[in-house]
C-alpha cells in the first residue's frame, strides 16, 4: 500500500518576501516584485528589469566564511531548508537520519561563480582561481550543503532540468516516501541568475521582455506579452510520511498526491505547439493520483509571460483537462516576481499549499489585454476566494521538460 507524503514546513526566498509568511501576504496585496536591476551596469544592455531578492539577511545564517564559499545560489537554498526545518520542527537529532534524504534542483547554478572565476583566470591567471570554484559552481552542491547542514544520510541528488527543476525535485521526493525508500524529504529549488552574462545570454535568444515599464513587464496570457523577467530565490519544502509527520504532532499544510514527469523530444527551447508533451504530465500526475480531471480546482500555470509558452501551455490544459479547462482557475504568480528558473516550481508549490489552506486563488497581476489563444480563467488582477480541495502546479522546461504535481487540501 502506497504510503501517504504530507507538507510540513516551508522555507522561501523571493523577490516578494524572504519568508513564507511574508511572500503569500505579497500575493495576497498584489504586490509586484520587478524592477531596475541593480547588481550590475546595464547600460549595454537591452533588458533593465529583474525579480531581485531584497534586504535578505545572510549574516543570520551564516558566517563571514561560509558566504564567501558559497555560490547565492547554494546560500538561497541553505537559508530555505533551515527556514523549512525550524517551520517544520524537525529535530534532527531524534530522526534516523539515513531515512532523510534531499533533493534540490537548478537550473543553471554557480553562474555567478563561474563568471568571476573566468574573470580571475584573464585578469590574474590560473593561479588565482579559486580552490573552491568547482564545489561552489556545481549544481548538485546545493543539495550537498544541506545534507552535510542537516545531517541527511539518505537520498541525495539535483534535479537539473531548466524551469522544471524544482518540480521534478518535489516529485521524485515525492516518490521517495511514497514508495517507502525515505521518511522525510528535503526538497525544492534554488538560483541566482541575475548576473552579465546569464542576462547577456537570454538577451540573445530574445527570451527576456526588454521594456523599462515593471508593471507591463512579466505580464503571462496577456496579448501584449513579449518576454518572460529573470528572477532569483528559492523554496524548500520537508516532506514527511503521514505517520511520521502524526508520531510528532507536526502541523500539515497540504497532502502531496500525484506527479507526472514527460519530455516533448522536440527542440531545445520551443515547446510542442499543440501542448500534447505538457498534457501528457498533467494526465500522468492525475492518473498517478487516481483522480478524474474534473477533481482539479486550479492549476498554477507556468505561465512565463513569453509568447510561445503561454499559448502552448492553454493548449496543453485544453487537451488535458478537456470541456473542464474553461471550469478551472489558471493563474501565473510569475506576474509578481518574474521567472525563477529552476527555483520556480518550488516557490509555486508553496504558494498552492498557502492557497489549499486559505482557498484562495492567486491573481495574474498586471494583465490588461486578453489574448484569444489564452482564453482560460486566468484571475486577472484580483485575488479569489473559492473552495479549493485539489490544485495542480506546472513547470515546462528547455530541452523539452513537463512536470506537474497535485496537492490536495489536507484532511485526515
């Protein structure tokens, strides 16, 4: 018999707040998390704007050493699993900790390593390249430093898989329990993108939105939409199994039921135009959960704010959810903090299990101009209250990537 996997503690770093408590209050005002960029000079550059992390703390968590030894990427997802630890209280100390695992994705990484050891090496030389380079560059170390942090012995790996990373890494963590290999999960995703070159670089695939207005910037299913905002931050979240989590008294936010993972084989960037590869995960997560697609109440869209994405992804929950699509709410919180890249499916999966609790339905903020290929209730603007029992949440990644999982509003 499959075992039940509950959510127990959150941790999240966003462009909207730097706590759990903080960035669901920033949904729930309609607050946008996009402005200039301020990390670099972008005089050369086409795009201005960004998802930034603001006035985050790190001294708290860490000291002067550990911050100059960690990629922002790694520290995002350290201070979250901490955050989601001290939510869930965890104590670690009275776990068997071969029976903790983690799972963290991203999907690119130690790029701002990366940028200033490659600087180093023109500049000074191959001497001058840091001993720590590679481990603070490495996509899996995220997961690493909150395994040697934690203590957890079990499982532990990264999801590299672009946008759907952090979905993927919540799915297989899912699994994990679910299929009785692991007790607890350590899970989500984390990156800090916003560097020259990253943003030099979707610049060039003409990928980002290159307007100075933040309020028509990340604008998902809207006519005018030209381009997705980069963002950074991170969400972890602890799974446990529903007796474990019960042996404890740990407070339950949602029950995690169904994942479905599938690839388009399409092309490196450009999502199958009829949305049958993202179907294909939205039908294999419900089918996983054993549920009727008209048991779904909402569906947090990836919803990038590119042109492409947003029309393909309509039809993928067309073909998914069939005469039920028009009946379903389909908002993108990415209108309030831009794209996280791997980092977003886990921020979006708190803010499903926030909305499970409160049955309330996040808005597309900033939307103004429909558009006939997206023609789906897409809570435009405004918050919703309705009674949410079942919300799925979606990430479609380069190279062909769809991950969708289902949280259910927790009852015994």
């Amino acid at each position: 018999m499959s075992r039940r996997v509950v959510i127990t503690g959150m941790g999240a770093i966003t462009p909207i707040g730097n706590d759990t408590r903080s960035m669901w209050q920033s949904i729930k005002d309609g607050v946008c998390g996009i402005d200039k960029i301020t990390y670099f000079d972008t005089a050369d550059y086409k795009v201005k704007l960004a998802g930034q992390v603001k006035d985050l703390d790190t001294d708290k968590y860490f000291e002067k050493r550990e911050l100059k030894f960690n990629d922002k990427f790694s520290q995002f997802a350290r201070i979250c699993a901490k955050s989601a630890a001290e939510d869930a209280r965890l104590d670690f100390a009275k776990e068997d900790m071969n029976r903790v695992g983690v799972i963290v994705g991203s999907g690119i990484g130690g790029i701002q390593t990366i940028e200033t050891a490659q600087q180093n090496l023109e500049q000074k030389g191959p001497g001058r390249v840091s001993p720590f380079f590679i481990p603070m560059a490495l996509v899996n170390l995220a997961a690493g430093n909150i395994a040697i942090d934690t203590g957890a012995k079990g499982v532990c790996y990264s999801c590299v898989t672009a946008c759907a990373a952090g979905t993927n890494a919540i799915g297989e963590s899912f699994h994990k329990i679910r299929d009785g290999y692991t007790d607890v999960m350590i899970c989500g995703g984390s990156e800090a993108a916003i560097t020259p070159l990253a943003i030099a670089g979707f610049q060039s695939m003409r990928a980002l939105h290159t307007g100075d207005d933040k309020n028509r910037a990340s604008i998902p299913f809207d006519r005018q939409r030209s381009g997705f905002v980069m963002g950074e931050g991170a969400g972890i979240l602890i799974l446990e199994e529903l007796e474990h989590a019960q042996k404890r008294n740990a407070k339950i936010y949602a029950e995690i039921v169904g994942y479905g993972s599938t690839c388009d084989a399409f092309h490196i960037t450009s999502p199958l135009e009829d949305g049958s590869g993202g179907a294909q995960a939205m039908t294999d997560a419900l089918a996983d959960a054993g549920l009727d697609y008209t048991q779904i109440d909402y569906i947090n869209a990836h919803g990038t704010s590119t042109p492409l994405n947003d029309k393909t992804e309509t039809a993928a929950i067309k073909l998914a959810f069939k005469e039920h699509a028009y009946s379903l709410c389909v908002s993108s919180t990415k209108s309030y903090m831009g794209h996280l890249l791997g980092a977003s499916g886990a921020v979006e999966a708190i803010i499903c299990a926030k909305a499970l609790q409160e049955d309330l339905v996040p808005a597309t903020i900033n939307y103004s101009r429909p558009d006939e290929n997206c023609d789906l209730d897409i809570v435009p603007n405004v918050c919703r209250e309705k009674k949410l029992n079942y919300v799925m949440s979606n990430s479609l990644g380069f190279g062909g990537h769809n991950a969708s999982i289902i949280l259910k509003k927790w009852s015994e």
